[in-house]
C-alpha cells in the first residue's frame, strides 16, 4: 500500500463510490488532465475495483458506503490527518462538519461535489468534479423486486441534536434502536446552530449570580411566541431546560458558558467555553455517544412512508436507500425528528407568499419531507404558517450571524449610519425593522472588545464578511455612509451603556460600550431560519391525529413538531427544545417495547 499512497495523493483525497454490479463505469467529469472520474484516475495508478472493494463475486455498497469510506483512510489518512497538512485559509477537512464520510464530497463513478457549497461559494477544485455545484440532491435509490424486510424497537428519523438525543436515550433504556437520515452527513440543522441553548435554573447560572427562574423563562418563551404556544408544551421546555443540560453535560458537552439572546429577560443562553458555537458541539458529542453505544446510523437512507396496521397503529417505515433501493423495517415504534422546510422554497412560498425568492439559513436537507410523511399517517398539523425569518444574515450569503453577537453588544445601523432597533427584540420585529431600511438590509456595528468576547466572530473574518476601520469615521468611509452620523451615533450609544438607560430604542441589556480599535461591520438581511409548525404533540410527545387522538406508537420531536414556539421562536429555545423533547420521545418510544435481544 506505501507505493500506492504515495501515487495516490497526487490526485488529493480521492474517496471509489461503486454502485452494485457497476463495474466499468465511464463519465464525462472534468479533471484537470482531461475528461475523466475518480475510478478512472485510480485505475491509471493501477488501483483497481479491488483495491477499494475487496474480492467479491458481486461488489455491494451500503447505503451509509462505510466500507469504502475505510478504504479512503486507509490510503489518504482520516479528515483530521489531511486537515493538519492543509495551509489554504478554507479547509474543508477541517470544517465544523467534524468527522464526515469521504464519500459526502468524493464519489468514484459520478461527478465529486464539494458539499460545503450547498451554503457557501467556494473556489475549491475538486478531482473528479467541481467546486460550483451549489446544490446537493439526494438520490432516490432504486426499488429492488421484493423488499426486504429488517425488524428493531424503534426507528429514529433524522440525526439532529433531537433523532441523536431520542435514539440514544431509547437505547439506554434498553430499546434496540436504528437512525435513518437521507442526507449523506448527520447533523441536520442542529450543526448549524451559533447562539446558544436556552436554559433556566441551571448550576451555571447559580455560579455565576444570575437569577432566573422556570417561570420566567415560560412568560418570555409565550411572550416571544405572541401567547400563540401551547401552554403545556412552553411548559415543559422551560421545567426540563435544567436537566437537558445536565444531561448533556453528563455525556460530556461544555455548555458552561452563559449569555442572553433577543426575548429573554436574563441571561440563559448556554454555549460552549468562551461563546463558542454550540451546535457543531453538541452535535459532535451526540455522535460520539452514539458511535460509543454503536446505534445503527444509516445515512442516504431516506424514509418516504410511515407503516400503520388496520388499527392505526404505527408499525414500521418504508426507506429508500441510495444503493440498496427499497425496503421495510418493522418497528414496535417510530420518532420522527426529521427538522422543517426552511430550505424548501416552494413551500415557504405556498404558506407565505410574501417571502418567495427570500434566502435561507438552513442546510440543504431542510426541505419538509418529514412533515409530509407524518401528514400522510394521519398527522394534525399545527402552525404551518408560523415561518420565522431571522434579522442578521450576511448579506449575499446563507451565513447566519448569530445573535449572540447582538447580545455580547453590537448594534444595528442603517446606510444612513444611525441606529433605527432595539438590537434584542424578538427576531420578527428586528426583521422587519429592517427590510424597512434602505435597500433593505443594514449593519452589526462592533468593537475589538465585542470581537474578544466571542469565539464565533472570528469565524466571520475568515469567510471575509467583516469591513473595518481604526476608527468609525474610517469604518464609515468604507461603508460609504456619513462619517460623522456614524461616530454620533456610537457615541450616543456608549453614553447610553455609561448611563445604563438606552432611552433611544429601550434596549435593556448593553453589556459592553464601543470604545476599542479596530471598528467592525457586517452587512445583514433577513432570510428564511425557522419553521414554527409542524406535527401536533401532546406532552408526551405522542402525534397527534386529526382526530384529536394520539397515534399509537408514534412520536415526534424537533422542528418537526409545531406548538412549542407559536408565532415566532426565541433564539436559543431551539437546541433546547431538541434536547428536553428528543429525551422525552426516546423514552416514551423505549417504554412501548420489548426489547429485542442484541
């Protein structure tokens, strides 16, 4: 194998992909050096289809390709080896996707994809394909002539921070458990979280003299929803929150941090150490535990019909898997954690006209396909209306800038150079304060001191979003507004920090004044985030008929879901949600069944 590694990486990290019975497959990719795909490219380094797949009368590929994905290694070295030796200033082998498949990008004998430009626009060439393909589309598999048909406890769709947390608190209780996700990463949405969780009464809280309580969290999470949450479930989110963080904590996040975020009256937003992004975290630490239990996660395996019997009750899923094609998995229950239709433009525009054409923040999986399995079992839905558009998307891009900047201090400015918003008021009324401004889209305006004080802002000058200037006089020049309504503005705004009273905009929390070089600005507009409605729940996360009864044997959890949130979803309730109710439909989901034997 030396003298093949050695040959091999000439042509980067190139990851074999071969359908069954697909032997000789030729494409018409182009690679610098002429028309020719990763199987091709090996072959003339004589490495063959047996070098990758192995002596077999007939070559097989799993859904999830784990068998190729070892073959990559073993010759290229795992993501964090090819990571260390990269020096270009975006390495995706070093992304916050963490330990991925090969696969995701590299494929043998169709065109290679750079996965990371389904949200970003990077120059990164790939061999084998291109780095501008900027959607990723999802194979449907092809149906084989009988469908097989496999058996477990519980199926759990969709590996977000709610299927992972469902799948591994059903299998502690003794349920054998399979996660499915028709994406080829794991992660969902939750990955992508910046902010924050949501947490009241916690241990972090208490060491650090901040006093909240369960019900306060309860009237600001009803109040930022416009009262149109169920009671119940608001409940719920806001008397669990503790103890999802001990639990996270117990399998070993680092949720000590704690900030605010818009519609909170405290501080209650827990992060990692020093305001680092909590969802690659968290996501990261569900992985792990799940690796460590080894819980079966199929990815490229999409689910496309929920199985009930004569009774109603729910007894299985249908999957299409990318190689494997169709087949049954008969379950004593099912969890449907499978996120909403933010990335869905079609149907964001059918429920909310007036925002077609609009950009989203959510990864490309985000498409609805979960609402619509659960609506054809016989599913109420709730709130389908209740789409959330987040204020501070960098402009141009997919890129959410988290709240948490808003919260560690900075402000919005409009092209005129003057504050126009309470920077912490709810997202909705933030949003449309600032499509009301020029061009519809306006500035986060922060300091040195700002950019200290949170991890996540580095990560914005690295994707070159931030303009600067040695002072806000300068900072304006390059923003082409009036300087010295710039610097007004600025230090109106400290003396209203020195004051504690921003009589302004009534902004309550101004935890740092604007005084330190170098000055920063990024450009935002609003975009797609959150779809608040979903499959109706009741406390024990049970689905919902529309009859008014619960489905028997099947449970939902996750933005799936509608109800927690009512109108408009308070930062930093998401990752909570996810955890308090992934955990409640795992073990509700484990208690229906008798384990099968492992």
């Amino acid at each position: 194998m030396g003298n093949h590694r050695k040959i091999i990486l000439i042509v980067a990290v190139l990851a074999m992909l071969l359908p069954v019975g697909l032997l000789q497959a030729k494409t018409d990719i182009q690679v610098a050096g002429g028309n020719i795909a990763l199987a091709e490219l090996h072959k003339a380094n004589k490495v063959g289809c047996v070098e990758c797949h192995g002596v077999s009368e007939k070559i097989v590929v799993d859904d999830s390709e784990k068998g190729i994905n070892i073959k990559c290694i073993e010759c290229h070295g795992a993501l964090s080896e090819l990571s260390a030796k990269s020096k270009d200033p975006i390495n995706p082998h070093g992304s916050h996707l963490g330990e991925i498949n090969c696969t995701v990008c590299h494929s043998g004998h169709e065109q290679s994809r750079v996965y990371c430009n389904s949200c970003h626009s990077f120059n990164l060439p790939i061999a084998g394909g291109s780095s501008e393909i900027k959607k990723i589309v999802v194979p449907s598999g092809k149906s084989t002539k009988k469908s097989a048909v496999e058996k477990c406890d519980v199926v759990v769709i969709g590996t977000g921070a709610a299927g992972m947390t469902a799948a591994i608190t059903a299998h502690d209780a003794g349920a054998k458990v399979i996660l499915l996700e028709k994406q080829p990463i794991t992660g969902g949405n939750s990955m992508l979280a910046a902010g924050g969780m949501n947490a009241a009464e916690t241990s972090f809280q208490k060491a650090k003299n901040i006093n909240d309580s369960v019900e306060l969290m309860y009237e600001d999470t009803m109040k930022g929803g416009k009262n149109t949450n169920d009671p119940e479930l608001a409940r719920i989110l806001a008397k669990n929150s503790a103890s999802s963080v001990d639990w996270l904590t117990s399998i070993g996040a680092d949720i000590s941090d704690v900030g605010r975020m818009a519609g909170a009256s405290v501080n209650r937003t827990h992060r990692p150490t020093g305001g680092a992004a909590v969802g690659s975290h968290i996501v990261n630490v569900l992985r792990k535990n799940a690796a460590d239990r080894k819980i079966d996660i199929r990815v490229n395996s999409k689910v496309v019909k929920i199985l009930e019997n004569k009774g109603g009750k729910v007894t299985g899923v249908v999957v299409q898997g990318k190689h494997r094609g169709e087949y049954t998995i008969e379950a004593k229950a099912v969890v449907l954690a499978a996120g909403g239709f933010s990335a869905n433009p079609e149907k964001v525009a059918y429920y909310r006209p007036e925002f077609k054409g609009m950009t989203t923040s959510n990864q490309p999986g985000a498409t609805g396909d979960g609402v619509e399995i659960g609506a054809n079992a016989g599913a109420e839905l709730k709130d389908m209306k209740e789409i959330q558009i987040h204020p501070t998307v960098a402009a141009g891009s997919r890129i959410l800038i988290t709240e948490a900047v808003r919260g560690n201090g900075a402000i919005l400015v409009n092209h005129e150079g003057k504050r126009f918003v309470n920077e912490l008021t709810t997202r909705d009324k933030a949003s449309e304060a600032i499509l009301a401004q020029t061009g519809q889209s306006a500035f986060l305006v922060l300091d040195e001191g700002i950019r200290k004080s949170l991890k996540q802002i580095d990560g914005y000058f690295h994707l070159e979003l931030v303009k600067e200037g040695n002072t806000p006089e300068e900072l304006a020049k390059v923003l082409g507004m009036p300087p010295e309504i710039l610097a007004q503005t600025i230090e109106t705004y400290n003396k209203a920090v020195d004051a504690k009273n921003d009589d302004e905009f009534k902004r309550s929390d101004m935890p740092l004044a604007l005084r330190t070089a170098k000055y920063y600005a990024i450009e935002i507009k609003p975009g797609i985030h959150y779809t608040m409605g979903g499959l109706k729940i009741n406390a024990n996360t049970q689905v919902i008929a529309k009859s008014g009864k619960p489905i028997p044997g099947f449970f939902a959890a996750g933005e799936v879901t509608g109800g927690v949130h009512g109108a408009n979803r308070l930062g930093g309730n998401s990752i909570s949600e996810t955890i308090t109710f992934g955990r409640i439909a795992g073990d509700n989901a484990a208690k229906l069944v008798k384990p099968v034997k492992k």
